[in-house]
C-alpha cells in the first residue's frame, strides 16, 4: 500500500528491500590474492553481475586512484525538502527510501557524481574509485542488525561512526538505541544527499514514537503511518553528521576539523572489505578513529567473488598488522557464508 504526500510508504509485502540482491561485482583481473577459508562455488551467488572485460580493466585502472575527497555534509534546514519525491519503504521497522525512484531522479540530474548513469551503464554495483555500492542494502546489514539484539549491543550514550553506510540503517539502529552521536560516512556524496540524509530524516519524524524508543528489530512494528512531513526531532539529528569521500581522507578531516571531535566508542560497517585494495586504508582509519577501549562491528560476506577481499583476507591482514584483536562471533551459514566480526585494540581493556 502506498501513500503519497511528501513522500510516501510503499509497504513492501515481503519486508525485504528491492535492492540488497542485486548486488554486482566488477571482476578482478589478477587472481593472486590468497582464496578466503571458504571458496564456495562461484555459482552459489548468482546475483553476482559482472561487467564487460573492458570496464574491468578500465576499474581496476581506477582502484589505484582512489582518493575522493573527504567533505562534511550539512544538514538542511528545511526537512521536508529532504523528503520531497521521496518514496518510502520499510523493512524491520525501519524507513528506507526507494532505490529505484532515487535512480530515475538520479538519471534526471540529482546525481552530481553520475553515478547512476555509470552504474547502469556498466551494468555494475561497484566501480572501484568512483561508485562503491552505497545506492543498494546489502544483505550483511541486517545480518549486524540481527545481531545487535541476539549479544544485546549497548548503545547507549555511546559514540558511533556507520563506516561505509550506504542507506545508514545501522547508524539509524544506534540512534534508536539512544546513542550519544552518530557520524555517517560514505565514499559518494550521491549516496548521502540521495539515501542516507533522507532515510535520516524520515527515521528520525513522528516524534517520540520511534526515535528512541529503544525498541529492536525483533520486537518492534514497522510503522504503521507515513508521517505527515518532516517535523524531525531536533535533539536526534543534531546527534548526526554526514561525511563523504575516501576513508584516509575522511579521517584526515575529522582529526583535522576545528569542530571538536572524540574517537569513536563503537564503528559498525558492513560489506566493506570486499576489494584487498582498501584494506590499508580502512584497517588505518579504524585505528585512527576507534577510541582506545571501542570496539569495531564488521559484517562481511566470507568471500567476494570477482574483487578477491572476505573476512578470512581481511582478518589475516588484521592480525599481520597486529594492532587490533579479531573476533568472528557469528557465522551465518545460508548459501555463501556470512560472518560478523568484532575488533578491539590488542591493548584495551
Ligand atoms: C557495498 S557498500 C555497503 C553499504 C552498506 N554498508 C550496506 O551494507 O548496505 C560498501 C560501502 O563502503 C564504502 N567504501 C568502500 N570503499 C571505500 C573507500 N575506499 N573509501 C571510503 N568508503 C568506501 C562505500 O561508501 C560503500 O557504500
């Protein structure tokens, strides 16, 4: 059912996102990279889509360039504008707004970056340095989301950075969960002026009856009403800041900014370490912006066929570091394996 005003909710039958399996991989040129624990049948993930040969090396080109610039986002004033066109659905009780309606504003001139054009016409979800997938949910989010309830995940006047957010729902989880802050961060401004901002914005109405709730996702109703505009709890989204660009990038300009800014209690990020490419810089950032006794949330699928990274890669390259203490404390074992994996300082308490 849908309903339209400033923006409207298509309640979505099957409570799943149209997007999160359709993901799509450019294919690594090079297949030297150690194999992950688990090599699954490539073919046990069909919605892997591949594009042409052409591209490939045209992206793998471009992994080597891979330094967007950081920018903060503000956040406007007129909210309602935030949400205008927007449709929403909804899944676990969250907002999210619908991918393919943001495509179709995209392609009509909202996409400043283009990437939408070069996605659709690459026929990838992921072209390395230029658009890293943040348009799509993808499936190891609710995965983290899920176990956040299962080891009841405190986030409680904590600080929390979602680290390659995409449509945000896990930071948008921690504000729920009564965090103290919550930062956002995305490689594509697109992404977070078209999808993260607005399912912000759209989370964050109906005041007091979702926002701090403390509700989870097992036991609270995706909402039953669209709200009516964007009268956005001000004490909730000035909880929020919004960051694009490369990792080292964004961390330069947090540690760098004259805003004040203290480490992170928790960074939570999912399907981030697919490309081994990025593994210095992100494995760098998180020791930057990780205060000494947080911890990181990382959920990943084992294995990324076509770029090479998994979390049994990513986990040997942590330990090679010897900085940060891993811990893979779920496998989810439904087709290709997907696992969630928590860090911490070696020397925290
Ligand atoms: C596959 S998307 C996952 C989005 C979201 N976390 C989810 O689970 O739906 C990967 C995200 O990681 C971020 N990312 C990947 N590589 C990055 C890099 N080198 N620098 C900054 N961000 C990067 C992008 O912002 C992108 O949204």
């Amino acid at each position: 059912m849908a309903f339209r005003f400033n923006f409207c909710i298509d309640e979505n039958e099957s409570n799943e996102p149209e997007a999160h399996d359709k993901m799509c991989f450019p294919k690594r040129k090079q297949d030297s990279i150690e194999k992950s624990k688990q090599t699954p049948d490539t073919a046990a993930d069909p919605s892997l889509r591949l594009g042409t040969e052409k591209h490939q090396e045209e992206m793998l080109s471009k992994t080597k360039f891979c330094f967007k610039a950081a920018k903060e986002h503000s956040i406007p004033e007129d909210l309602d504008k935030v949400l205008e066109n927007k449709v929403m659905e909804t899944v676990s009780g969250l907002y999210y707004i619908k991918m393919s309606v943001v495509e179709m504003m995209c392609l009509d001139g909202a996409d400043t970056e283009g990437i939408v054009s070069k996605s659709v016409s690459s026929h990838s979800d992921l072209i390395p340095g230029v658009y890293e997938g943040g348009l799509k949910i993808w499936e190891c989010t609710f995965d983290l989301i899920d176990y956040f309830s299962e080891a009841k995940i405190q986030f409680t006047n904590k600080t929390v950075l979602d680290l390659g957010c995409g449509a945000g729902l896990l930071g948008i989880v921690a504000l729920r969960g009564k965090a103290e802050k919550v930062h956002f961060q995305d490689y594509n401004s697109t992404v977070i002026d078209e999808i993260t901002l607005p399912n912000t914005v759209a989370n964050c109405t109906n005041k007091g009856s979702r926002m701090g709730s403390g509700d989870n996702r097992t036991t609270s109703k995706p909402p039953s009403k669209r709200p009516r505009n964007a009268e956005c709890l001000p004490d909730v989204l000035t909880k929020c800041r919004f960051f694009s660009g490369e990792w080292s990038e964004v961390s330069r300009l947090l540690l760098s900014s004259n805003k004040p800014f203290s480490k992170y209690d928790i960074i939570l990020t999912s399907e981030t370490i697919y490309n081994p490419d990025y593994y210095s810089a992100l494995h760098d950032t998180l020791a930057q912006l990780l205060d000494k006794n947080g911890h990181v949330y990382l959920a990943s699928k084992a294995h990324y066929f076509g770029v090479g990274g998994g979390i049994y890669l990513f986990e040997k390259f942590i330990e090679e570091r010897n900085v940060f203490r891993t811990s893979i404390v779920k496998i989810i074992d439904k087709g290709l394996q997907r696992c969630i994996m928590e860090m911490a300082f070696k020397d925290s308490s």
